[in-house]
C-alpha cells in the first residue's frame, strides 16, 4: 500500500463530508 492512495482516499472522504 502507498501513502498516496491513503492520501487520495482522505481527500475523497474530506469532499464527501
């Protein structure tokens, strides 16, 4: 696993919210 793909998912679950 990358951090990228961490990064990537936070920044989705920040424009969901």
């Amino acid at each position: 696993m990358s951090t990228a793909y961490f990064q990537r998912e936070m920044k989705d679950n920040k424009k969901s919210e």
